[in-house]
C-alpha cells in the first residue's frame, strides 16, 4: 500500500484492492493532473514528457494549449473502464445519477423531498 492522500496513491491502492477480486486496466492521467496543479497553483512551471515525447515545460497558458475536448474524451475513455473494473469488483455501484443523488442526500439533510422544489444552495 501506498501512503499518502496524493491522487496517484489513492488510485494506486484502489486498484491494488481491487485487482485482488478481478482485472483493473491500467490508468495514467499525468497530463490531467499536470493541468489540473497549474490552475490550483498558478505561477508553478512543470517538467513534462508524454511516452516518447521530448520534455516540454508546462505553465499556465498550457492550461489554455492543451486541456480541449479531446483530452478530456482522452481522461474519460481510461478513466471510465477504470472505474467500471473497480466498483465492479469492489462490489460497489458507481454513481451516476448525481442529481438524483443529490436531491436524495439533501433530503436526508432537511428531511423534505427538494424534487420539485426550488434549487437551494446546499
């Protein structure tokens, strides 16, 4: 097991558990991540080499450069059967309704039913 609350440990361990009761495809979101750091830290600069590509150097205007459709297709087409494999064998579901779920938990919370009601601020 992995220590640490870092994204990269906790999707290694849950695919760890998981791989115990059945196949995990591999998942690799470096780039996604990398993008994701420059807009929570801006000003950072990041070394970042794709497979065989030539390093390149990561900054705020690749947020602009490179986070477009088809990387966030590319982010879901391995995060998708990534999360399929594990709440599958884990034995969980997978939420996928989430304003449902949403509306279900908030009527947990005020213990109303908010369907048909006005959006709140929760």
């Amino acid at each position: 097991m992995h220590r640490g609350e870092r994204l990269c440990n906790l999707t290694r361990n849950i695919g760890h558990e998981a791989r115990k009761f059945g196949r995990v495809p591999f998942v690799s979101f470096r780039l996604e991540k990398h993008l994701r750091d420059l807009i929570a830290h801006p000003g950072i600069t990041i070394a970042f080499s794709d497979g065989g590509s030539e390093e390149t150097t990561l900054d705020q205007s690749s947020v602009f450069e490179r986070l477009d459709g088809e990387t966030l297709r590319s982010l879901e087409a391995q995060i998708t059967p990534w999360l399929d494999a594990v709440c599958r064998n884990l034995g969980v579901s997978r939420l996928t309704d989430t304003k449902r779920q949403s509306q279900q938990a908030a009527a947990l919370l005020f213990g109303r039913n908010l369907r048909n009601s006005k959006t709140y601020e929760v």
